[in-house]
C-alpha cells in the first residue's frame, strides 16, 4: 500500500546517506539476505534470455495467441521495473471482461535448474529501502520477463468475465503475446480518476474495484485500513512515514484478489493446486476485541458481526487506531495449503471469505510459477506438469521460510531507522496513542510524528487513550528506543 501520508519534515542531522546505506546492508548480511545470485543461475538466465522465450516441459506445442490488440496498463508505484501484471477491461453486454497480463517467468526458468533452486531457497523478493534483492536476476525480472511499457512480451493473459454486479462468471488462463500501452503509478490513475480524464478502462478499474468491494462485504470479507511504518527516501536521507492507501490501490487490489478467487476456483473443481489460507476468527478474541470496544466507547452492537465493525473504524480516531490495532490479533494463521487429486478441506481465506490463490506476482513470489503452469494445464483440458505437481508438498514450508525473513528484515529496518531518527532528540516529549496493551506491565505506543511505535513500560495506561512520553534512549546499535510516561 502506498498512498498519501503525512511526511516527515528534513532533519539533516539524522543520519547522512552513507550511514543508511551501511546500515541497511549490514542488517540484509545479518540476516542473510541472499543478494548475489550464482554463476550458475547468471548463466542459465543469459542463455534463456538469449534464446527468447520458450514452452516449460509438458506445455506441448501450443499455439500462443496474439493479443497485441489489448490496451493493456501496467499499475505500480513510481520507478518500479519488477512488473508483474498488466490490466485492461471492457463492458460487455451481459457485465464485463477484465483482461489480466501476468509475467511468463516459467518461459525462462528450467524445472530442477540451478535458477530455479535457487529461486525456492529465496522464495521471495525481498525490499529494502535502498534496493531490492529480487528472487530472480534483474535481467530477467526487471528486464525480459517483466511487462515493461511498449515492450512485446510472451505473458499469462487471464480473461475473466463478470456480471454487471461485478460477479465472476468464469476464467480461463492461456499464454499470449502482448504489449503494455503505457506503466503509470497508483499516483497518476488516482490523479486521473479524480479529474475525470482517465480513459474507460481506468474508470472501468474504479467501477469493478468498487462493485467488488461491495461484493466483498456482502460475503463477510475483511479488509483492515490500518497504515503501516515506511521507511522512505528524503533527498539524500531516509525517514519514517505511515503510509495510507489511495483509493485506486484498493480497486486494483480487487482485481490481483479476483484473480486469485477465479484461480482457486479452477483448482478446486480440478482437485490439485495451492492455496492460500487464513482460519476462521476465533471467538473468544472476538469478544476481547468486543470488550475493548465497550471499555473504549466505542458502540458494536451485538447483532453487527466482527467485519462490519472493523470497516467502521476511523484511523483518525485514537480509540479506533486502538481498535484496528488490536483486531489484527483476530487475523492470524495465514498459511498454504497444497493438495493434489483430493479435494482440500478447511481451504478458505476467511480474511477475503473465499477460496484463494496467489498467481499474480511470479517475479516476487517463487510459488506463483508453479501454480500458474497448473492452471494453465487445467484451462487446455491437459494433463498437468509432473515438474509442477511434484514440488507442491514443498512449497508451503519454502514459502512460510521466505515470509518469515521477510518480516525479519522489515521490522529490523524499521527498528533501526526509528533510532537513528531520534538518537538526537534524548529528553524530548512526544505525542502519541496507545494502541494496546501487551501484557501487565507493557503497552504499545504509536507516535504521530515521528512514525515510530515502541513498547513502553506501564501496568494503568488503556489503549485508545492519548499519550505524551519522554524518549529516554535510541541505541541504534541494538535497534532499540525507550520511552517513559
């Protein structure tokens, strides 16, 4: 999500460029964020670049349709050149149909090679504020595989008809040749939408994304519209934000979520796939959440259910920011679920309230290749890839390994970047909410300005309350700041 926030003004004795540089290349080396790849993997990708784009083993010789005719648009934040998707829609008589271009990386990458081991024991793409460590060598992920403006590219070109409420009718995914018209940020889209000059297919994009939406609340879904820290570049410095989504961020979001809903579908009915899963809220956090709402004055009445709710909150209110603080504990135990010639049980993402697959950022996520090659042999009526089939037993775990440092690496970045904002500012008072209490003795405390959240020491603060603290230590050597009431 990257939307309008509130930035920090310049502080020129933060820290220069060259500290952050350091420091940001010392926690990836702490960590052990593979950022080289290997002679071997270089090698391969130089020959498939070399050779153009070619079918995976057991694709068979399928004819690849030309549909250079789509207006196709890429949607990403400014200066992103890892493209994965490609949108373009149309009204039709009966609703629409949205084409979705995906990158074809199983084009360039050879099942059991040494790029593609080397691609599961990365699993992801992993960000850091002064570069990224992409799960393929950029040449192919930032160059021949990625949809790039005006470049003719070998795709996964979803179709996907909808009624006029926005429901799916049905999907199919083949590989096509197609050609993005224009890659333009969430930035220009939303600056278009708003003066009315954004051609159909963008105002399409609004008009689905928001007929999903509605879609998605009559099904139960949930979607938290809680900002996050960002580290992000100020001239020759980096400072913390909390970001905030734009609206088009959300639309273009129904659309990679209708994707992925369509591509579980498919794999379901097939009875072999991978999906991604969240259980079901658990009760008895609910009610806690429910009795930190009457503590706060904050109504839920019994009869409104728990994602009705939570759409009702306000980010601007300090009880609310409490609130949506505290309902991310209701949402836990995202995993993936791998099944093959069975039908998969206890299968729904009950975040999104539907079945759900991730296919649409194959450059970012190792598993999408797979899964996309399996798909592609559902929609031809053929037997699925053995090479496919065979790795996803494995995937979850490799998947949940790559997450896992993910998060390790964001939250120390975070860390380390919110006490080098503030080792020069000892004895200082700072506003901020407590958004919710940790245990007896600890609360967690969100800063307006800057966008820091720390724990702080205290056995009375309640969350949803203001907050004025003194920031007593910021060690960045040990990624830590101390506050006190």
């Amino acid at each position: 999500m990257r939307l309008p926030a509130p930035r920090l003004s310049p502080a020129p004795d933060v820290a220069t460029s060259e500290e952050f540089l350091a420091g940001f290349s010392r926690l990836r080396t702490e960590l052990k964020i593979p950022e080289q790849h290997s002679d071997a993997a270089m090698a391969e990708v130089e020959a498939a670049i070399a050779a153009g784009p070619t079918l995976p083993p057991e694709a068979g010789a399928l004819e690849i349709a030309d549909r250079n005719d789509l207006e196709l648009v890429a949607i990403d934040p400014p200066g992103s050149k890892d493209l994965d998707q490609a949108y373009f829609a149309r009204r039709t008589s009966s609703g629409f149909e949205v084409s979705y271009a995906i990158a074809d990386v199983a084009a360039y990458v050879k099942p059991g090679g040494a790029l593609d081991q080397e691609s599961r024991k990365r699993g992801v793409t992993y960000y850091s504020p002064d570069r990224r460590c992409s799960l393929y060598p950029e040449a192919l992920s930032e160059g021949a595989a990625s949809l790039l403006e005006s470049a003719d590219r070998q795709s996964l070109l979803w179709t996907i008809n909808l009624d006029s409420d926005g429901a799916l009718i049905d999907a199919r995914l083949e590989r096509a040749r197609v050609r993005v018209r224009a890659a333009i940020s969430y930035q220009q889209v939303q600056d278009q939408l708003d003066a009315g000059t954004a051609g159909e297919p963008l105002e399409l994009l609004a008009e689905i994304g928001q007929l999903r939406q509605a879609l998605e609340r009559d099904r139960g879904g949930i979607s938290l519209n809680l900002p996050g820290q960002e580290v992000v570049a100020h001239g020759d410095s980096y400072q913390l934000s909390y970001d905030r989504s734009l609206p088009v961020e959300g639309f273009n979001a129904q659309i990679s979520l209708l994707t992925g809903i369509a591509a579980a579908g498919l794999m379901v009915e097939a009875g072999t796939g991978l999906l991604r899963t969240l259980p079901p809220a658990n009760p008895d956090v609910v009610e806690e959440l429910r009795s930190q709402a009457g503590a706060l004055g904050v109504d839920w009445p019994r009869e409104m259910s728990y994602p009705e709710f939570i759409r009702g909150l306000d980010p601007a209110r300090s009880t609310d920011i409490a609130l949506l603080n505290s309902s991310t504990g209701v949402l836990r135990g995202a995993g993936y679920l791998a099944f093959v010639n069975e039908t998969p049980t206890r299968a729904e993402h009950h975040a999104i309230a539907s079945n759900y697959a991730h296919v649409t950022a194959p450059l970012r996520r190792m598993a999408d290749r797979y899964v996309n090659e399996i798909l592609l042999a559902i929609c031809a009526d053929r037997p699925l890839p053995e090479w496919s089939v065979a790795a996803l037993a494995d995937l979850p775990s490799e998947l949940d390994r790559a997450r896992s440092r993910e998060s390790s690496l964001e939250r120390a970045i975070v860390d380390w970047v919110e006490a080098i904002t503030l080792r020069h500012r000892i004895g200082e008072q700072f506003d901020g909410v407590i958004i919710r209490r940790l245990d007896d003795d600890h609360v967690r405390v969100q800063l307006r300005d800057p966008a820091v959240v720390a724990k702080v020491d205290s056995k009375t603060a309640q969350a949803g309350n203001d907050a004025e603290l003194t920031l007593v230590e910021a060690k960045p050597e040990h990624r830590r700041v101390v506050f006190e009431f």
